[in-house]
C-alpha cells in the first residue's frame, strides 16, 4: 500500500475531490497551449499563486511548471549556466562550475555531467549540512551559481540559505564576485512558508534569482509536476524559449518534455486558490505533531542518532551512532514486518560503516494511520532494544 511506504516523499493519499480532477483532466496534453488556453491561465495563476508564497512582492510571476523537481533544476541550472556564459568564456585551463551542499539532490549532479560543468560539493560541517562558508569559499571567477537545498532527501535538513547568502554578499564585497543563487525547494517549497514562516530563504534575499519546487511531494498533487520560478526575466535568457509551429501555436516556451499531464497542474490550482481547499497550514502541522511524537519514541534508543531533531521538514531520519551499532537495520525489519517500508542506506558523509533510515510524514497520514504507526514505532523499539539489551 503506496501509504505505507514511509520512505517516499510524493502524495499517497488524495480527497475526493482530487481524484475527480485527474479523471476529468486526463486526456489533456498541458504542451499544447493553443488548444486549451484555459489551462495556460490555470497555470499562470498557479505561479502567481506561489510567487506570494514565496515573496516576490507582487511581480508578475515569471517561470513555468515542469514534469518534476529535477527538469525544473535542469532548467534553473541551464539559465545559470546561459548567463555566465554571456559573460566571457572560463578562465584558460577552466571550466563552469557549480557549487553545491552537500545535501544536495543527485539531479544536481546529472545536470553538471550532462552540460559539462564541474560539480563542487561544500564540505560538510561537524552536522548533516554544510557551513554558509564553505559555499562562499567554494566559489571562483567561473562559478555559475550557488545551490542551495530547503529540505535534503536523505534526511529532511534545510541548507542554511541566508547564512549563505550573507557569505556570498561578504564575498562580493572582499572579491567582487557576484554568485547568484538557486534554492532547491523541492520539499520545503511548500512546508516552510507554513511552518517556518519567518524563515527567510525566498525572494526575500536579493541573491535568491530562482526557486524550484515540487507539487506532487508536500504540494499534495498526483505526479507529476514541478514548478520554477525567477525573479524576473533578466534571470533566464530568452533563447531557452523556443516555439513550435506544429504544437500549439508556435508560441516560446521552457521545457524538456512535449508531453505533460495538465491534471496535476489543475490539482495544484485548486489546492492554492480555491477556498474549499483542505489547506496546507492545518495539514502540515498535523505532520509535525505526528513527526515529533515519533521523534519522541526515537531519541531515547541508544545506538541511534537522529539526523533531523528539529525537524526542518516533518521527517524523521534516524542514523547509526558509530559503525558498529547496526540499529537502523532492525529497526527497519521490525517495521517491515508491521506493513511499514523504510529505506535504509549509505548516508552521504554519515558515520564510516553506519546507516540510516527515515520516515517521511505526509499529509493524509491521519487518524487510525497516525494511530497504527504511532503504535507500531514503538513496538518496534521495544523489540530491537529487547535482542539488543
């Protein structure tokens, strides 16, 4: 059962009303503009929609929606490296680079082996995310951008975006290096602007030129769709616009993709504007509440290290404390044979030797659900501490 899986971030659980909007917008192609002019506007008040979100002070939202997080980072990455091209070929011996935290999607890495540029990861601090600055420090003269991460998906940290951003103003003063940034807000896009409101990590930050976030994670929409959003046009190049006689009407468009479901677009318009919406608010504090009592049970079991205490976004991710505890595993195997999946891996820079683990809180884990897991955590503990005692 796709609720079950405690690993994955995407929607499971849809209302009613969701689940008629895919059946009704099914057949529609969302590339082809020109047939359905309704859906370019339903998409054009999604961005705006999300523009407020993020604080763009009322500008005309410029951006678009994408097939995911990754196309819409493929595409911040292209725009990036368009504009640093314009400035000047790299240095004799160079190439672009782009630097990275080091909680960073691996779709960052894909871009940087696909274009041709170099990926520089800023080294981890003494925790899970990296120092503002080891990004600063990370960047040259051919430095394309910064990327920062609102949510990493091996544990659920946010990268620290106005600490960086002070680092690269600092930079700019002392080098006069100006490095603009991207925040991967896959997740966090629409988990901080609820709880994290004073947050500040968006538009709020001149250096911000872009944001990308993803609508079917805790956007609650079906997969599969993606939004990107810049500042203001001067922050894309306009010959990554291109259009096509023979779909739609010729009219300039961003993409990667000539098929494109129009149903999770037409999810995430009534999700954002319609006042019969559930709202984000009351849904992702209930995934809070859930995410810290199981936190709760998790912090007292020794051998175990949690990797996200805070709780950034509501998931908790859970480590070996040294390599030779073996905790997560057992972990994992007790709740699997309760009906619940969760991942164990190799976590990025983690303990030599140790794993992790995590349970990603979604909105509709609810009720009896909430209730069974709740239960089944703590089962689990008592058994693994049990064998381990």
């Amino acid at each position: 059962m796709p609720e079950r899986n405690l690993g994955t971030y995407g929607t499971t659980f849809f209302e009613p009303k969701l689940k008629r909007i895919s059946e009704a917008a099914a057949e529609y192609n969302l590339v082809n503009r020109a047939e359905y002019p309704g859906l370019v506007a339903i998409e054009q008040d999604c961005l705006a929609a999300l523009g407020n979100l993020w604080h763009a002070d009322g500008r005309p939202p410029f951006g678009c929606s994408t097939s995911g997080s990754t196309e819409a980072a493929l595409l911040a990455g292209l725009a990036l490296l368009r504009r640093r091209q314009r400035r000047g070929a790299p240095r004799t011996g160079s190439r672009p680079n782009l630097v990275v935290g080091a909680g960073a999607h691996v779709c960052w890495y894909r871009f940087c082996a696909y274009w041709g540029v170099e990926a520089r990861t800023a080294p981890r601090d003494a925790g899970l995310t990296s120092e503002p600055a080891a990004f600063a420090d990370a960047c040259d003269e051919d430095t394309v951008g910064v990327i920062t991460t609102l949510g990493a998906p091996e544990h659920g940290r946010y990268d620290p975006v106005e600490g960086v951003v002070a680092a690269l103003d600092e930079l700019e003063s002392r080098r006069g290096l100006d490095v603009p940034v991207h925040v991967d807000a896959a997740s966090g896009g629409f988990v901080a602007p609820f709880l994290q409101p004073d947050l500040r990590w968006d538009f709020r930050l001149p250096r911000v030129r872009s944001v990308n976030a993803s609508g079917h994670k805790y956007g609650g929409t079906s997969l599969s769709v993606g939004w990107l959003l810049w500042r203001d046009a001067g922050d894309c190049p306009d010959d990554l616009f291109l259009g096509v006689d023979y779909i739609g009407d010729g009219e300039p468009a961003i993409g990667l993709s000539f098929s494109r479901a129009a149903a999770p677009v037409v999810q995430q318009h009534y999700l954002l504007t319609s006042p019969d919406a559930p709202g984000y608010g009351t849904a992702l504090e209930g995934c809070r509440a859930l995410a810290r009592d199981l936190t709760a049970v998790l912090s007292g079991v020794p051998g175990l290290r949690l990797a996200n205490p805070g709780l950034d976004l509501p998931v908790v991710s859970f480590t070996d404390a040294s390599p030779g505890c073996d905790r997560v595993r057992p972990l994992a195997a007790a709740l699997r044979a309760r009906g619940w999946y969760v991942p164990v891996y190799a976590l990025h820079g983690g303990p030599a030797g140790g794993l992790a683990g995590r349970i990603v809180v979604r909105t509709g884990m609810s009720g009896a659900l909430s209730d069974r897991l709740r239960e089944d955590v703590l089962a689990a503990v008592r058994l693994t501490s049990r064998r381990h005692g």
